[in-house]
C-alpha cells in the first residue's frame, strides 16, 4: 500500500491540537470557512440528510370496491350540485 505523503499521525496531532481547535472556531463563527467544508462538518457531526425522500401516501379510494366508489362519486356530485348557485 503506498503511504500518505503527509502521515496520519501528523495530520490527526494538528486537529488535535487546542491551538488549531480555536482559530478553527474562529474561522466558523466568523464565516471564513468554506460552505462546502462547514457543510462537511455538520454532516459529519448530525449526520448526512437522505438525498431522496420516500413517501408513502395512501389512497382512501384504493380500498373501494366498484359500488362504493360509484356512490361515493354520485355523492360527491350531489355535494357539488348544492354548492351550485340557483
């Protein structure tokens, strides 16, 4: 396996380290961090949101049989036909 040019080791110590923690919330409080990067961090701390959404909606009507669709839409019309001005 080819090694990092720079070692994990190092990289790990530099985040690590209480000086590079505060000028880091500096740059985040102050708005001098890339969106991309604060994005970054947020998705790494709360999670990354789902890129889709799956909804599951159902249809009062799909469990109707004929007969009663029939006269749910008869009354339905009968509901609009009152709404009617004379």
């Amino acid at each position: 396996m080819k090694q990092p040019a720079i070692p994990i080791e190092f990289l790990r110590g530099l985040l690590e380290d209480p000086e590079y923690r505060a000028m880091l919330r500096v740059r985040l409080i102050s708005g001098d961090v890339p969106a991309g990067i604060e994005g970054m961090i947020w998705h790494y701390v709360y999670g990354k949101p789902p890129e889709t959404l799956n909804l599951l909606v159902s249809d009062p009507y799909d469990a109707m049989s004929d007969e009663e669709l029939a006269a749910s839409a008869l009354q339905l019309a009968a509901e609009l036909q009152a709404l009617q001005p004379n």
